[in-house]
C-alpha cells in the first residue's frame, strides 16, 4: 500500500514568494495532520483534518500561512510570503482512527529553504 | 498539561553495545496511547510501536523491546545488540484518546549513534 506522499520533497525559494505543500493522505485515512520540524522547536503541529474539515488550527504560526483540504485525498499547506524563518521540514501524517486508534503515518517530508 | 520528556539528547555506542532510550510523559488523560518513531538520516519518520494506557505488558519485537511503567509514567525503548543501522533520531510521543484521530505531543528526540 501506499504511503502518505508528498511534494515537492525540497524546495528552495526567495523570500516574499508563495510556497504551496502537497499531501496525499493514505487511502481510507481519515484524519489528516501537518507537522512542522525545526531544530529549535522540534516536532509541532500546525493544524489537523478531519473527514476534511479543520478541527484544530491553533499550532498555525500566523495569517501566513493556510490550509485546506477540498477532498479526502489532498491536502496543502500554503505560505504566502515566505520569510527565511520559515525554513523546515513539513510533515504531512494521517490516521485511521476505528482501525488503528490514534496511529498516525507520516509522510517522507517536504524540506523547504526560503532564502 | 501534556508533555513528552526525553532527556538523552544524543547517545552513542559502539557496535553490539545494548543501549537504551529514555521517556517520560505527563498528563492528566486516564486514557492514553504511547509511540516510538524512527528518524533516520533520510528524515522520513518511521512508525515503531504504539502502546496503550491499560496494557503495561511490556514488548519484544527482534532486537527492540519497550518497558512501559505508569507508575514512574515512562515508556522506555531498548536496542539490544545495537547496529550501525540503528544510527537515527528517535522520538517518544504522547497522544490522549480525547484527542481522536492522534493529535501527537513529541518529545525534544534522542540521538542515537552506532559506531562500527
């Protein structure tokens, strides 16, 4: 089966462009996450799907940043400036709460250098 | 409040060396599950093990095994006979069966190096 996959798996950009993440959750999962790894503050989460709706967005660090999911397939995370602080891998994760109770799969990651 | 501790920020061993991993959690959930990841040098994160809240029996799966204890609220994780593959980053995390679906609480992770 396949995994959780995302895209791009590195991207480097210039300050002030928009960056857009792409996730495909595993098929029949229906919690989707998006995690965010920095040396200085480790794993976090920045906001949780379920059956594509968000159900918790506080971990998003500012008005910059967004998330949807229009379909139980994708997901994106989108900033819109990038700034260099937001250099970091983005983890995509999804779970399968009946079969698999609070189990979550993560995706290979999608590592993002704003300049 | 939920929080993961993971006190050994890096490990390193020589080879053959057992080695064990530390974790301690709070929180104030009855009902809880308990994981260990994988990070490798390739940075994906690899799903080892989930325990739940009610089951302390503790678990062996090849050269890993994890000691699970409420009453110091750890849950351990031991390499034995480490190898050099075993080089990676390793988180314990902490989700509360309120939180459905798995809304993870990491610890800060511990680096574990296996020199040949």
């Amino acid at each position: 089966d396949a995994g959780v996959i995302q895209s791009p798996r590195h991207e480097v950009t210039e300050m002030g462009q928009e960056v857009t993440l792409r996730c495909k959750p595993i098929s029949g999962h229906d919690y989707l996450f998006w995690y965010r790894q920095t040396m200085m503050r480790g794993l976090e989460l920045l906001i949780y799907f379920n059956n594509n709706v968000p159900i918790d967005d506080s971990g998003m660090p500012e008005d910059r940043f967004s998330a949807k999911m229009p379909n139980a397939s994708f997901s994106t995370l989108k900033i819109q400036p990038s700034e260099p602080r937001d250099s970091a891998v983005y983890f995509c994760a999804s779970s399968q709460d009946r079969v698999e109770r609070n189990t979550i799969y993560f995706g290979e990651g999608s590592w993002l250098t704003v300049v | 409040a939920q929080k993961v501790t993971q006190a050994q920020t890096e490990i390193s061993v020589v080879e053959k060396e057992d080695v064990t991993l530390d974790c301690v959690y709070e929180t104030r959930d009855t009902t809880y599950y308990l994981f260990w990841y994988k990070q490798p040098p390739s940075g994906e994160l690899v799903f080892l093990i989930r325990r739940n809240s009610f089951d302390e029996q503790n678990e062996i799966s090849g050269r890993y095994s994890w000691n699970f204890q409420k009453s110091t609220s750890s849950f351990n994780f031991t390499i034995t006979a480490s190898q050099v593959v075993d080089s990676a980053v390793y988180f314990c995390a902490l989700s509360e069966a309120q939180n459905q679906g798995g809304k993870l609480i990491f610890g800060q992770g511990t680096e574990l190096s296996v020199k040949p």
